[in-house]
C-alpha cells in the first residue's frame, strides 16, 4: 500500500477536487474493456497541468509506487488497468482541440479528445482524420497512440502511427520533451515518437500529440455483400485487391455476428449465410462510380448471394451499423464477452475462420467472429460466462490455441488491441526472447525505477527488495496481475 503520508502529497499536487480515493471510485478504475481483469488503485489524480504531471512521476521516483495513466478505459488488452501499489492519472479532461493548421494540415490536440469528436471537427472544413476504431465514439486520441490503434479504414489508409507527426510527453522521470513536429522531414537523431506509439503507457504521458490531416474524400460509395461460403468471401477480397482497387473499408461478418446483429438492429439482414462483406470505396466522384461497379461485379463473380448499395448518406451509416454494432450485439448473448484480435495474412483469412471454428468446437465453447479483412485482422469474440469457471478455462485454452495458430500462419497475436496484460505471456513465442529483452532494455533505460505502467507488455523486475510482497498471498496477487515473475 501507498504510505497515507505520500497520498497526502499527491493530493496536494493535484489540489482535492482532483483527487478521488473513494471505494465506488476505486472501484470505476478498476478494470477496463477485457471485463475479466480488475485491480483497485490507491487513488485516481486527474492533473490540471503537464507541471502537475511532471511532480507526480518525480514523486513516484521517490517514494516507489506507480502510476498508471488512463483515458476512456476502453481498451482491450488491460493497459489501463492499475497494478498494486499504484495511482490512476485520468487525462479525459485533457479534451480541448488546441489548433486546426490547414495550411500544414496537422490538427493538435489534448490526449482526452474523443476520436469521433475530433472527426467531426476537422470534416466540417474539408479535412479528415482516417483512424476510426471501433470504439471512436468513446476512446480517446490519447489512448489511441498508446495502442497504435486501427480501425475500419486502416485497409486505405493505414492505422493510427501513420499520422502522428509529434507529441508533448512527460517522461517516466518527470522531465517534459517535445518530439516531432510540423515539418514534412525530420531525420535529427533517433525517431523518438515512434518509442511512444503502441507503448501502452509505459514509456511516457501525453500531454499534447500533433496529428496529420489529409483532404476529404470527395464521395464513397458504401455496400453490403452477402455470400454462403467464407472462401468466396475472402476470394472476393483477395481479388478487389488484385485489380489494383484499395476500398476505404473491407469488413466481415460471420453466420453467428449477423444473426445476432440483426436481432439487435433489425437492419434487415438475411440469417441464412455464412458471411457479410460491408465494402466502402471512396475518393473522386469519377473513381469512385468506377471501383464501385467493378466490386458489384467481383462480388457477383464469386458468388455472391445479395448486394445492397447505399444511396444515400443515411442508408451508408445504416448498412456501416452491421459492422460497428457487431460487438454489442454479441455482447447481448451471454453476461461475459471476451473480444479479442489477431491477425493473419490476407491470403490466410479463410483458413484461420475454420481453425477458429475446430478451436471452439474442440473446446465447447461458442464464438462470433468479424473483423477487418482487408488487413487480415480478426476479431474472435467468445461469448461465455465469467461465473462458470470450467467454460472460462476452455474459453482460455481456446484462445491460448488461436494465438498459436495464428503465429503459425505468419501473423501476430494482437493487430491492435495491445499486449497489455491479457497477452504478454504470448509476446515471446511471437517476437522471440532476445526481442523481449530487448523491449526491456529500452523500459529499463527510460523507467529505470518502474514507475509508469509498470508490468504491461511483458514483466519487469521488482524495483527492489524494499517494495517486494512479503506473504504468499501478495506474491500470488502479483504473478497473476503479471507484475513481475
């Protein structure tokens, strides 16, 4: 536990309002999106200044406790959750759009602005932002960086590291640096931002990130295939991409996920196939008209059952709802869903669905699926229930088996979610020890006293023999929180 003495001097950094230690509060912070991993913090801190932040990780340096730096609570890995002995840093209320610059288009902004906030900001003027996660009506662009996030356009237009331009950081010893910045080329020293994107929070906090804007596409032109077969599915995918025709948008839906989004929505969706393509193409009106026919055309070529095309604005969100309401609606079954994300080669879609399928067969358990399958990247949802013990453990094993075939097929464990805690126990069969040591080098380096974050992504060593648990019971808390082993 956190000295009451040092509590006291956090509370005086922030001022009281800005400090929560309530039982209900701790309890808010406790857990995030992958609902099966919580931790009470010692006290939530939402700081009201990068100085505040700064004294924070300097007192933490000192006195040897955590903090844990948190936005919406989203995510799905556990990155946000806190670890014992540690203190949660809210930065939502760092939520203010700081410059929109169109002559340079850059937009920078605050780490708690909402993703979808922030696109309607810069599509008012013409401009867009194309990382769209699916949680973007509730994560944050802080949280977004931190994960190196992905979302529906990412086939077209890529995942959130390829419009980060710069960043304000505090780092893990309290110093302030800013790095990166407007300029369209930057090759002085090393590529310091890029250590910050997809570090869940263990390397440094955001204060302010710089993020490139490009032109709005002029029209899209969005549609929804259905077909009885996943191969034709994937065939159709494979082949949109061999005639050099790069949609916006490529998602899936499996039997399962339709079924159980058209009883959510009731959108009108047919329950008698196996698989759903939703297909967005956009840019210039001229190319866009064109790739549009010739996608209607693949689809039919492979198969394809039904195809509906938006006509409208309103009828595109509508047919875009079957994709972005497909974890809600299979939230609905069961009281607990564990919503994960590999991914695979593009060529290995199809053949990953079925070992999906043998996977949960083999274990009894029950599995929607969807995903983006434009980059490969699936999202094997288990709908289970965190109360029965047996079927979270063959929910467990299943997944442990989905990673591994994953890997085997030349892909990787997570596509976006993050490492977190929920996958750190797989990060080396994936990259490999001298890779791993090697990210701990550059954590040991940076925090040498493991203040931020710490035991996320992989496991760090105790920061000295002062601070070890010292009964079992603390020790078994710890190995299962995956502080350090």
């Amino acid at each position: 536990m956190i000295p009451s003495s040092v509590l006291q001097k956090i509370s005086s950094i922030v001022g009281k309002n800005n400090y929560l230690d309530s039982q209900e509060d701790k309890i808010v912070y406790s857990y995030d999106g992958t609902q099966l991993l919580k931790q009470l913090p010692e006290a939530i801190v939402i700081p009201q200044s990068k100085e505040q932040i700064s004294q924070i990780l300097k007192l933490a340096n000192e006195e040897n406790f955590a903090v844990v730096p948190r936005g919406s609570g989203s995510g799905l890995s556990g990155g946000s959750i806190p670890v014992e002995n540690s203190i949660v840093m809210l930065m939502t209320q760092w939520n203010k759009i700081l410059e929109i610059d169109s002559e340079n288009l850059t937009v920078l902004v605050e780490p708690g602005v909402i993703t979808s906030q922030l696109h309607s900001a810069v599509e008012k003027i013409g401009l867009f932002y194309p990382p769209d996660p699916g949680s973007m009506n509730i994560c944050t662009l802080g949280g977004n960086v931190a994960e190196n996030s992905g979302g529906l356009r990412g086939l077209k237009y890529g995942v959130t590291k390829n419009y980060v331009l710069g960043m304000e950081v505090v780092l893990p010893n309290g110093e302030i640096i800013f790095s990166g910045g407007k300029s369209v080329k930057d090759v002085a020293g090393y590529n310091l931002k890029d250590f910050f994107i997809g570090s869940e929070g263990t390397l440094g906090v955001f204060t302010k990130i710089l993020l490139k804007l490009i032109p709005k596409p002029e029209t899209s032109k969005t549609m929804l295939a259905f077909f009885q077969s996943r191969h034709d599915a994937a065939e159709t995918v494979s082949e949109i991409i061999a005639a050099h025709i790069i949609p916006a948008t490529v998602e899936f839906l499996d039997r399962t996920t339709i079924k159980c989004v058209e009883e959510y929505t009731h959108l009108g969706l047919p329950l008698d196939v196996e698989s759903l393509l939703l297909i967005e193409v956009d840019g210039r009106h001229s190319i866009v008209e064109e790739d549009a026919i010739k996608v209607a055309e693949l689809c039919k070529k492979h198969k394809c059952t039904d195809l509906k095309i938006a006509q409208s604005e309103t009828e595109a969100l509508k047919l875009k709802s079957a994709r972005r309401t497909a974890f809600s609606a299979l939230a609905r079954v069961r009281p607990t869903t564990i919503l994960e994300d590999v991914t695979v080669p593009r060529s290995e879609i199809a053949p990953m669905l079925e070992r999906i399928d043998t996977i949960a067969r083999n274990h009894d358990v029950t599995f929607g699926n969807f995903g983006h399958a434009g980059d490969g990247n699936l999202h094997p949802t288990c709908l289970t229930d965190e109360r029965d013990k047996s079927e979270i453990h063959r929910a467990e094993a299943a997944f442990e088996q989905i990673f591994d075939e994953s890997i085997k097929f030349g892909g990787t464990i997570t596509g976006e979610h993050g490492t977190g805690l929920a996958k750190k126990k797989f990060l080396e069969k994936l990259a490999g020890a001298p890779a791993v040591e090697m990210m701990r080098s550059i954590k040991q380096a940076i925090d040498p006293n493991a203040v931020l974050n710490p035991g996320k992504i992989f496991s760090v060593k105790p920061r000295c023999e002062g601070t070890l648990p010292r009964s079992r019971e603390e020790i078994k808390k710890f190995e299962e929180l995956g502080v350090f082993t």
